[in-house]
C-alpha cells in the first residue's frame, strides 16, 4: 500500500511528530498483527516489558530516521550535503532509539497496554503516550469531580486586580472607561465604587479586615466587605520647575507595599512615602489626613515609574521591578538620612529575553525569566553590574537578539538554583511551604525541588496558579481532546490530581494566559476567565 508523509506541528510538536511517525509506520505494515518474540510464562515482568521496549524503541527510530531522510532528500540539492544530513538523521535515530528505551522502562502498565502490536495505536492512548513520551504522569482516565461554582457573574470588561476576602467577598478592578471598584458577593453586585482607581489591591495584615487601594494621589484604606472608607491620606504635592516658576501638581500612586506593618508607596514621579495605618486612622474614616501619617522616604530622580511598574518588600530589601528590569534596594536608609536621599540600587537584574514573574517570599526570589524558573536569596544578591540570571542561549531554543549581552552571572550565594522549562507559562507559580516551585508548562504542571523536577503531570493547565502552601489549584483548558476546561486540585506530594470540575466556559485554540485569574484565600477559590468569574469552596 502507499503510505502518504504528513507532518504535525503546534502544541508538543516533538512528541506530536513523533506519534504522527507512529501512526504512519502503522499504516504501513501489514495488517495482520506484527509478529515478534512471543512471550513466555517464565518471563519476569521487567524482561517482557524491556523487550516490548526495545521493539518499541527501534521502531519509533527507524521510522524517524527514515522520514528525516527522505525529508534531507527531497529538500537538499546538494548531493554531498544531502548525504551528510542522512548520516545526521541516521546518528540521531540512534540516539532517539536510547532515549526512548530509557523513558520506555519506567512506563506503568497503563501506557504499555497502549501499544499492541507496534505501530498501532489503541483508541484514546493519543493523551496517555504524549505524556509519558514526555517523562509526565498520564492524565487518569476518571478524575472525581470537585466543588461545583457556587456563584458566577460577568463583569463588564476583564478585570485589572482580583481579590477575594475571608468571607467570599470578591472585589474586582473593572471597567471600560474607568477602573471602578466591583464587590461581588453571591453572584451579585455587593457594593460598588465609582472613580478611577489602579489596578492592584494590597490586603494589610492584621484585622479588621483592610485593603489599600490608590486613586489619583490619595491612599484608600477599604472595608472588603462592605467598602466602606476606613482612611484616606494623600500624598504631598509636586513642585514642577524652579523658582518663581514652579507649579503644583498631583502626581497619581502607582504602587504599593508592605513593610514592618507600614506602608510603603511611591508615585508617578518615584517620590516614597512610608505611610502609619494607625496614624493614618486615628481621626475617624473618610477623612483625609495629607501630611499627618505621610512620611518621605526618599526617590528615584529625574525618574517616572512605568505603568507596569511593581514594589515588593521583604528580606531586608525594596524590589521595584518596571518595563522588564528588577531593581533591589536596602530597605533600610541610612540614619541621618535627607528625607529626598535619592535611592541606591544594589543589584540590577535583566533577562537577555523576557522577565515575566518576580514574586518575593520570605528570602526566596523566584523568578520566570528566559524560560527558566529561577530562585535568588534576595538578602545575598548584591552587584555593582547588571546581571542575567537565566541561562542563554537555552538548549533548542530558536536564538533570538539578545537584550543583556554585556550582563554578569549572579555573584556567588546570589542564585540558589535555576531550571530550564521549556513553554513555561509566565504567570504565577505556586511556591509552597516545603521550597517547591510548582508551574504550568505546555499543558503540563510539575514541581521543582531546588531545580529538579520532583513531578510532572498531565493536567491542561495554563496560566496562574494558586496555593495556600500546602496545596496546589490551577486552571485545565482541557485534559482530553472536547474536554471543556476547568478547575483542579493537586496532590502536592506526587502531582495526581485529587479533583477536576468543568466550568462552563469556551476557550479556544489559541488563548493568553493573563486572560486567567485564580486566586485562593481561606476557604474560597475563585476562578476568572476573560470577564467570567466563578467562586468554589474546595474541602481542605
């Protein structure tokens, strides 16, 4: 018969291309079943599956070789170029031939059932040999489903900020002209609160319950629950030019952090103020307080902070990280200090390619940076230089400019450990109580135990996660071809998955992965999609 190529390219093309070979080398045998080395009653366990193994292996490698050859060939008008690329593609099938051997022998059964007799592929195997092909967990064929949505609601637009309080409050920065504050409660709107405000909202510790939010200049201390002022302070005014000339202005809070139970918030013109809650509440909500509980803490001249600029405190030091670039600071000035002492950066770091996460826990930096998963000690990173974290260029990866050429390695006690993921999803990982740094990858989720991978399991998952430090919940585009997507729980421990609820939701082909917004506080976990957010109580 004649077997026409086809090639497979898009989401796990590798594994992809690999199967597609498969199928083909299928196709093309006879088809009576193949014949092979019968097993016999004395044949132990491991003997019968190194030896399905190693049928396996050989096949998948001759069938590759033999496609790149053919591929060398037809593409390759230089005879002597073509034959050297035959003899690349026929060294390479060998090392393809060991490399599946090795992952073929720590198969369970499950994935072995999937390949009777080789070269055909039993119906719905396609999912469970993709993931062992690439050293994941099989997704299971029945996964219990979880707490169904307790409530939904549609927002007007996608949200900017989501947060959820101890009692299932959600309050949303939404909008399409402005950024209103939306308090969303039992699928309904609870309260809401017109004006302009930024996109983040920053819980202070202790109780009653607060949370800090910024419009123009003013600081806003607010009740979740109901969002009712407990505060207000704003920041003081600008001088812009000198002299005579000099004028007033009102430069708006960007961002925001807590440090020591105080505030700490800077400006579009990267003025810092240390702002005292207590102080700042002691005449009463509602009322504005400038100056009163408002202290400079220095700046950044001739500076204005990026839109996308954010403030992060913890380890004896201030990160601000804007328009690609982290900044570490001291935390702590100097005793004397001039109240406008400009700040001094004691560390630069700068991703040759893209920096897309940077979240401060105790001392662990943890950064997505160049497709690696990196963790800093923030109290021992100190250099005169800038420095790159990441590894570069990354093995496979397709070479692009590199925006840090000149920078330095992190000097010594600086990096903990780093982690090339291939497809590692920019948004938050889940960093758990044990040091684990759990990701999204290509569909996957795994965990990384100082740089090794402790687990890799086949979930779906795309864009955030969220943790409460012992367990671990993410968002499934679809574990199996028409799977709707939806919302699961993971054994933290080995990565199996405890639950997965469908969500009524459509997402296509293609997506963002900031398009998704998990947040976990308490006992609610809440879901947002585009501008669909649903709320859960998983049981701990």
């Amino acid at each position: 018969m004649t077997c026409p190529m086809s090639l497979v390219f898009g989401r796990r093309a590798s594994t992809a291309l690999g199967l597609a070979l498969l199928v083909a080398s299928g196709a093309c045998k006879k088809d009576e079943a193949a014949t092979g080395t019968a097993s016999t009653e004395a044949d132990s366990p491991e003997t019968t599956q190194r030896r399905e193994c190693e049928r396996f292996a050989t096949d998948m490698a001759q069938t590759g070789a033999l496609a790149g050859q053919i591929l060398v060939t037809a593409l390759d008008d230089d005879p002597e170029s073509a034959r050297e690329g035959r003899q690349e593609m026929a060294s390479e099938a060998r090392k393809l031939r060991q490399q599946l051997l090795d992952k073929c022998m720590k198969w369970p059964q499950e994935v072995m059932e999937c390949l009777p007799p080789l070269g055909v592929l039993k119906d719905g195997c396609e999912e469970r040999l993709l993931a062992a092909l690439d050293g994941a967990t099989p997704p299971p064929q029945d996964v219990p489903p979880g707490p169904s949505p307790a409530w939904s609601f549609t927002l007007e637009s996608d949200p900017r900020a989501l947060a959820v309080a101890d009692d299932g409050t959600v309050v949303a920065v939404a909008g399409v002209e402005s950024n209103t504050l939306v308090a969303l409660r039992d699928g309904k709107v609870a309260w809401r609160k017109e004006g302009d405000f930024v996109g983040w909202l920053l819980p202070l510790p202790g109780e009653p319950a607060t949370w800090i939010t910024a419009e123009e200049n003013r600081v806003l201390a607010i009740d979740p629950t109901t969002g009712a002022e407990r505060w207000t302070a704003s920041l003081p005014v600008e001088l812009d030019g000198e002299g005579d000339e000099a004028e007033p202005s009102l430069p708006p809070v960007r961002v925001a952090a807590v440090q020591d139970g105080m505030l700490l918030v800077g400006d579009d013109e990267a003025r810092f103020f240390v702002l005292d809650p207590a102080s700042c509440g002691a005449a009463g909500p509602g009322v504005p307080k400038p100056g009163t509980c408002v202290t400079a803490a220095g700046g950044l001249p001739d500076e204005v902070l990026e839109s996308d600029a954010r403030l992060l405190v913890g380890a004896g030091r201030r990160l601000l990280w804007e328009d690609g670039t982290l900044r570490a600071f001291d935390a702590e000035q100097p005793k004397g200090s001039p109240p406008d002492r400009a700040w001094s950066p004691t560390l630069t770091l700068r991703p040759h390619d893209m920096l897309s996460h940077v979240g401060l826990h105790g001392d662990r930096l943890v950064l997505v940076i160049d497709d690696d998963v990196v963790e800093l000690d923030a109290a021992q990173c100190r250099s005169s230089t800038d420095v790159a974290p990441s590894g570069w260029p990354q093995p496979g990866a397709l070479r692009v400019e590199d925006e840090c050429e000149g920078c330095s390695q992190p000097p010594t006690g600086c990096r903990r450990w780093r982690a090339y993921v291939e497809d590692v999803t920019g948004e938050s990982p889940a960093v758990l109580d044990d040091g684990v740094v759990v990701v999204n990858a290509d569909g996957y989720t795994l965990a990384l135990d100082e740089g090794d991978t402790r687990w890799k399991a086949s979930t779906g998952g795309g864009g955030p996660l969220a943790t409460d430090g012992r367990r671990v919940f993410g968002f499934s585009t679809a574990l199996r071809e028409d799977d709707p997507p939806g919302v699961f729980e993971l054994d933290a421990s080995n990565g199996h998955l405890r639950w997965r609820t469908p969500l009524p939701l459509r997402v296509g082909d293609i997506y963002s992965s900031d398009d998704i917004r998990l947040v976990q506080r308490g006992s609610w976990l809440v879901v947002c999609y585009e501008q669909t957010i649903m709320a859960l109580q998983p049981s701990s």
